[in-house]
C-alpha cells in the first residue's frame, strides 16, 4: 500500500512539468488572442476613443450669410458679442492675483466674482469660462489698451443674427433661434452643436442649408487628467452664403407705410412676367431682434406669442373672403363654360331672390342691361350671381384651379402659407369639413354667395396676386419666389400656360381696364401724373368669421406688357376697397414710377 502511494506521487510529480507548460502555453494564446483583437482587429476603435479622451475642440461658430435685397441692402446679416473669457488651466497662477485685481478695477467688476469662476472652472476642468457675456464699447476699448498686461484674460466673440430694419419684411426673412435638445439628436449628424441657431421662419428657415456655414475650432491636446497640453491646429469656420432676395427696399418701405394706419393688413407687390416678389408686407409686424436676445423680457414675449393681434401671423399668405377681386373667376367660369359668352348681356337688378333669401345690388337700384366689361366696372353683384347660378359651382371651381387658387402658390415660404377654400359640390357631400356626410347638401344660397367671393370662397392675397398676373401676363400662372443665386431664382423658374381662351383673358383685360377708367377705381389717378395705364379691381368683402368688412385692391400696370401687380388688403376695415385699400396701392405706383 505504502509502495503504491509512492509511485502515484511519482508520477504526479513527473506530470507537474507538462501541466505547467499547458498553462503557460494557453495563457500566452489568450494574451495573444487579446492583443490581436485590441491592436489588430479593433485598432481603429481603440485609437478613436483614446484620442478622444486625449484630444478635445474648441468650437468656432461659422458665419451665416447675408441676407440682401435686389439692390443689396442689408436686411439680415451677423453681429459680433464680445465676451472676457479665461481658460483656467492655462493661466499662468504666478501673474493672476496680479491680474485679476487689474481687470477688477478696470472694468469695475467683484473681483471675489473673477475668483468664484475661476475657481469654479479648475474644479469642473473647464477650457473655457466666461467673465463678462456682453461687453459694451466702453469695455472693450479699456481691455485693448492694458492687453499686454492683462495675458490671463482674453476677448471671445460670439455671433448673433443683427436685422438693421428690425420689423420691415420681418414675415418675409424670418428669424434665428437655438436648436432645442430633441432637435440636437438628429440635427448633430448634420454639423449642429447643442444650442446652434436654426432658421425658423421665412428665408432664415427656407434657405437654413445655403446659408448657415460650417463649424471650425481649435484641436487641443489634454493629459490623463484632462489638462492643457498643447494646440494640435485650427480650422476656420466655413461662412454662409450670401442670398439676394428679389424684394425691392424702396417698394417693401413704402407697403409698410402705406399699412400703418390699418388695424391689421397685407401688401403684395410681384412682376407679372416671372412671379417675383418685389415687396410683402404684413400688420402688425415684429421686431425680429428679439429673437437675438439672450434674455426675454416677459412683456416683450407676451405681445409676440400671447396677443390676440397675432403679429407672426403673415396675412399676406393668410386666407380671406375676397369679395369683388373674385368676380374676374365667376366671369371666366360663364365665358369658358359657353353658357354666357363674350356678347352676354344681363338685365341688373336691385335684388334677385335665391332660396329664401334676397341677394341685393350694392346699390340698391341695379345697373340697367349691361355686358362683362360694364359689370366689371361698376362691380355689379347682380350680374355676377346669374352667371354664377347659371354656370354651377363646379365650373366655378374648374376655372379657380387653373387660376392657382385651392392650392399652395409655391412660394418659398410655404410654412406660413394656408391652402385657402373654394368649395364644390363634392366639398358639401363630405360634410362642409364640419358636418356628416350627406347632411349638409348645396343649397342656392351658397351659389350666390361664391358668384361673388362671399363665404364658401377663402383666398390668400398671394393666390390673388398670382391670379391677377395671369390675366395681366395674357394667360401664364406663374410660381412667386422671394430669392436669387448669382442672378438666378433658387426655386425651380415656372410659367405655366393655362387652359383658357386668350379671347376671354382679353374681354376681362378690357373690363379691368375700364375699372380704372371709368368705375369704381377710377381714384387710382388722383393726385399721380405721368402713371402708366393701369388695370385693376376693388373689392369689399364681409368676413365669413363675423368681424367688420374687408376691403381689397388689385391693380397691374402697365395695362399692356404689364411690369407690376399690387395687392392691397385692409383686414377688418369697414368703408370699401375704393376708400381704403386703392390708397395704399396709389402710394406704392407713385414710388415705382418715380424709380422708373
């Protein structure tokens, strides 16, 4: 037993060796195998991640571009901040007792507030901490001076968005404002940082891409405990382009004058020829600096998003019960359906009854027997309800389509843009957008109202302006756009021929022109010489929502290979087109005559 014992420990100890070995041998294949994974296979992540707890970046925000109008005034562009910075691990803590007392008395700071943040940005390894956000020229001036002398501190920039017109064309260029932290995680993939700004509104939102720049910095490199090394290198930030806007100065100057004394309103000014817009005009209008603002005064940011006046509201592309300017589509419906032709004369009169309601004359007497140049140019509702009772309102619809009405302009801006109402038929089958299906039918009542732009008719003064100018251009809708690159429309250049007789383009031409001449815009001419020949339409329209009336103006000039078309809108204000829109359209003729 004892002899058995003896060979078995033998034996252990003769395999003691080879066991060692097998040890040894997989422990330095597993080494191995981990050195191959770390320096081999995942070489690339493990560099990246050492070089990101090595390397860290200053940011640089880029520039975004200049907004100018066609004839390069400034209407957007950036503005400087300066700010007194120090980078604590870099100060030198020999020289900043010394310092910060100097800085203190010179620019009449706590210097226990200098030393809380500077302390503060040691403990939280901080590259950057900023001492005074905003400084004034005073200050800086006094920095520049004794700079030799003060190498702890330095002077950090900061651009915001400056707007030297403050509220003019505010719908039109739009506003700036930091991104939000839901937008960030999908924004960064596209060279965002945390509190970026992004366009909002108008060309600021509508050309963000174009114009916003690219990020630069400094590249520094950190130790293990995240202290300064060294600079590795600076990449300038990339500047964004430039945008020239078709908007005119001198005509957007004058449509804001023209709507001050207006409760709320619109102007559009837009070339016949190609859709562009010469000026745009809103009230009530902002102050788009606000937006630039670091803090916001409570009564400030009130008036803006809490009032009942809504001044971000752009009414230009707002819908609204046309009135009168409508009666030019009732009159295309009767001449393209065959129905009522170019020779159609009607008998006006005070009131026709249509279901149980009498729809009267807006003058109470009727006009006689007249033509379509004639109920053109005393703007006789009478005349305009039988066409449009003859013809139905989906002829009415047909011929609106193809005017651009019921559908978005294509004007850049699209984000403010409402798509309007023209119902038809199949509008009152669905329910109204109200209603059940099936219970709300058409009933007469409604053909009459749409004959003349009442109601169951919302338009924007931009689907008016497009319309109007297809008249005016001799039958081609064209697409409105507000911007240029190196001469050439950022927008996709549309000119669309539409599907109506130029015969009876020609006939409302000619009912417009003797609108002007003769009719209820004859006030056009007042107190203007040397003006072109110009066509146009009053129109007074009550709101479908119960508020006081709407008054319109449309015009174009010259009658023939016209170079302008003008919308004037005065929202709520009672008294007719003729009093108070046709005003402020004469105000904007007289200005681009005299350019002219």
């Amino acid at each position: 037993m004892i002899k058995s014992n003896s060979n078995k420990d033998r034996i252990l100890l003769k395999r003691q060796p080879l066991v060692l070995l097998i040890f040894s041998s997989v422990s330095f294949l597993l080494i191995l195998l981990r050195l191959i994974f770390l320096q081999l296979l995942n070489y690339e992540s493990f560099k990246k991640m050492s070089d990101e707890n090595r390397i860290r970046l200053i940011a640089s925000q880029p520039i975004r571009g200049r907004i100018i109008d066609k004839n390069g005034y400034i209407l957007a562009d950036s503005r400087v901040r300066y700010s007194l910075i120090i980078k604590p691990q870099s100060v030198n803590e020999s020289n900043w007792e010394k310092h910060k007392l100097i800085i203190s008395d010179l620019l009449n700071i706590d210097s226990n507030l200098v030393q809380k943040k500077y302390l503060d940005g040691l403990k939280n390894q901080q590259f950057s901490v900023t001492i005074i956000d905003d400084l004034n020229v005073d200050q800086l001036i006094k920095f520049k001076e004794n700079e030799d002398n003060l190498f702890s501190f330095q002077i950090a920039t900061k651009l915001i968005r400056n707007y030297p017109y403050k509220s003019v064309a505010a719908h039109v260029i739009g506003y700036t404002q930091p991104i939000t932290d839901s937008e960030y995680k999908f924004l960064f993939k596209k060279g965002y940082k945390l509190n970026d700004l992004i366009g909002r509104t108008g060309i600021e939102y509508a050309y963000e891409d174009f114009i916003r720049g690219e990020w630069g910095g400094e590249m520094i490199e950190v130790n293990s405990l995240g202290k300064f090394q060294k600079s590795l290198g600076i990449k300038p930030p990339k500047q964004g382009n430039h945008i020239e806007l078709t908007i005119d100065m001198n005509l957007q100057l004058v449509a804001e004058e023209v709507l001050k004394d207006k409760k709320a309103g619109a102007i559009i000014v837009m070339d016949p020829r190609d859709g562009a817009i010469r000026a745009m005009a809103s009230k009530p209008t902002f102050d788009l600096n606000f937006f630039s603002k670091d803090f916001k005064p409570e009564k400030e940011y009130n008036k803006l998003f809490n009032s009942s006046e809504k001044p971000l509201f752009n009414r230009a592309l707002n819908a609204y019960d046309p009135g009168s300017v409508w009666k030019i589509v009732t009159a295309l419906a009767g001449l393209e359906s065959g129905k009522f032709p170019s020779d159609t004369l009607l008998d006006t009169k005070p009131c026709i009854t249509y279901g149980g309601q009498c729809f009267r004359e807006h003058n109470d007497l009727g006009f006689g027997v007249i033509g379509y140049e004639d109920a053109l140019r005393v703007s006789s509702n009478t005349f305009f309800y039988q066409v449009g009772y003859g013809v139905g309102v989906d002829q009415i619809h047909e011929v609106s389509k193809k005017l651009g009405f019921n559908s978005l302009s294509g004007i850049e801006i699209s984000e403010q843009e409402n798509i309007g109402l023209v119902a038809n038929s199949e509008w009152a089958k669905k329910g109204r957008g109200w209603g059940e299906p099936g219970r709300t039918p058409w009933v007469p009542e409604d053909i009459a109202s749409m004959s003349i732009g009442q109601f169951v008719v919302q338009v924007t003064p931009i689907q008016i302006a497009r319309a109007y100018a297809a008249i005016a251009n001799g039958g081609y809708l064209v697409t409105p756009h507000l911007a240029k690159k190196d001469g050439e429309y950022l927008t996709e250049k549309r000119r669309i021929k539409i599907d109506i007789d130029k015969g009876n383009i020609q006939l409302i031409k000619s009912g417009l022109r003797k609108v002007v001449e003769s009719g209820t815009g004859v006030s056009i001419n007042y107190g203007v010489s040397n003006l072109p020949p110009v066509s146009g339409k009053t129109g007074t329209a009550e709101d479908g929502e119960g508020g006081s009336d709407h008054a319109w103006f449309v015009c174009y000039t010259p009658s023939e290979k016209s170079e302008l078309v003008i919308v004037a809108f005065a929202q709520n204000t009672p008294g007719g087109g003729s009093v108070h829109a046709l005003p402020m359209a004469r105000e904007i003729l007289k200005v681009w005559n005299e350019m002219k």
